[in-house]
C-alpha cells in the first residue's frame, strides 16, 4: 500500500525522461562529475526537539523518479536535534549494507542543507573507503547548490532542468521522512491511550496489541471479542470496552453503526 502511494505521487509529476536527462546533464556540468549521474539518491531528515527521529532516502535514475527503491529508517543512536549527526547515520546504514551485499552504488549523494550537511556525509562516506562518491547539498534559503568541487555554492538559472531535478528530489526526501515521521507520531498517540487506563499494564498492553493487531481494531471489538484475550474476563473486558468509549468516542460508535450493536 506504501509503495502504491509512492507510485502515485510520482504519476502526478509532469517531469519527462528527456527532461530528466538534460537535467542530470547539466548537474555533471555545474558540479564537475567525472560521470553522468545517472543513479542520484537523497537522503532528509525528519523529527520533532529530536523525538521520533527519522530519515528517508528517495532515488532517481536519469532524473525520472524511482519510487521502488526509496527507503526510510528509525534514527538509532544519534540523540537530541543533531540533524547532521542524523543524516551520518543514516547515509552510513544505506552505504554499509550497499556494501556488504555488494550491490550497485550511486552516481551521486544529494543531501538536505550546506557546507555542515555535506561535511557530515563526506565523513561517513571516508569511513567506508568510499572518498570518491560525489556528495551535494541543496540549502533551501537560496537555492544553492553546494559542491566538493566548487570553492563557492553554485546557483542554477531558476528554468533550469538540473535545478528542477534535485529541487524535486529534496523535497520528495522530505515528503517521505516527513510522512513516516506522522505515521509513528500518530502510532505512538493512538497506542498511548491504553497507559491512560487504570489496571491496564504493560503485560495487558502487550497482549491485547497482539492480538489485535492495534488501537482502532481494539475499539472497535466488542466485549466478547476482547474476552478472548487471556487475562481478559467478562467484568475486565466491559470495563476496557467502557474506557475506550470514553477515550475514542468516534472509532468505538462507528464500530456501533458497522456492526448493529450498541453498548
């Protein structure tokens, strides 16, 4: 289903192949590629003051969008709002698996910022012997376009197709870390109402989330259905059934309607 959602994204773009390969043509010109970046892969960062970090990494193959191959990630261990430290991580995971299971690398790395966000790629990327993988950073103020191999930013013509190429895949980047980012967000609220509920603990938790799978299947069960969990007797089941009418009036009435039944 995500993957039909990218697809649909992507049909909604107006961007033609030919566009797309003067676009990369002139990236190869306005960077100094020694080769056409046919495989360009970006990589954003997504959280809120450091809680539920995550990244993306979307991918383009001559500068046509390539929504089967994007990839998202939990941040692990860099902690706080370090977005640099975020993004080190992530492009670390991505090459270090690369790597190991000796698949085909990229033309070029795209990542979300400046001089900061590109020195931190260009140091994972040296951690993992790879020193001459091109890196660019897109910083969104002006638009500009920073490069190892330029001394200054370069600015593309507004009407550029290079330009529109990697504007596109910085903010396709940042949709999709931005769109897992809510996913877990809204996860963690729905999943978060059964701590609001005396005498259900961790152990009551984890059972009923196995066995139904999530919040809204659980709302929307009623008292014999939740009977069937182990642990869960006719005078407890009642009892959540009644908290969650409290707490989700909205998901547990539709199940009402659905299902004929009323409480």
């Amino acid at each position: 289903e995500a993957l039909r959602d990218r697809r649909s994204h992507v049909r909604r773009l107006r961007y033609s192949r030919e566009e797309g390969l003067q676009g990369i043509e002139e990236l190869q010109r306005a960077l100094g590629l020694k080769k056409l970046p046919v495989v360009i892969e970006a990589f954003d960062i997504s959280h809120i003051s450091g809680t539920l970090a995550v990244g993306s990494m979307v991918s383009s193959e001559h500068g046509v969008p390539r929504p089967e191959r994007y990839r998202r990630y939990r941040i692990r261990v860099s902690q706080g709002r370090d977005d640099t430290a975020m993004l080190g991580e992530v492009i670390g995971r991505r090459y270090r698996r690369l790597l190991s299971e000796g698949r085909p690398l990229p033309d070029l790395i795209l990542v979300d910022g400046g001089a900061p966000q590109l020195a931190a790629a260009r140091r994972v990327l040296n951690e993992l012997g790879l020193q001459e993988m091109p890196v660019a950073g897109l910083a969104k103020r002006l638009e500009e376009l920073y490069s190892e191999n330029a001394r200054r930013p370069v600015r593309l013509p507004s009407d550029s197709a290079g330009l529109h190429v990697i504007q596109w895949l910085r903010d396709e980047a940042h949709r999709f870390a931005l769109n897992y980012h809510r996913a877990l967000r809204s996860k963690k609220i729905r999943e978060s109402i059964l701590d609001e509920i005396p005498g259900i603990g961790q152990e009551r938790k984890r059972r009923l989330l196995e066995f139904f799978g999530d919040i809204r299947s659980l709302a929307q069960a009623d008292v014999e259905m939740i009977q069937r969990v182990p642990g869960f007797g006719a005078v407890l089941a009642a009892y959540l059934k009644r908290e969650l009418a409290r707490l989700m009036p909205g998901i547990t009435a539709e199940s009402t309607v659905t299902q004929g039944k009323s409480e």
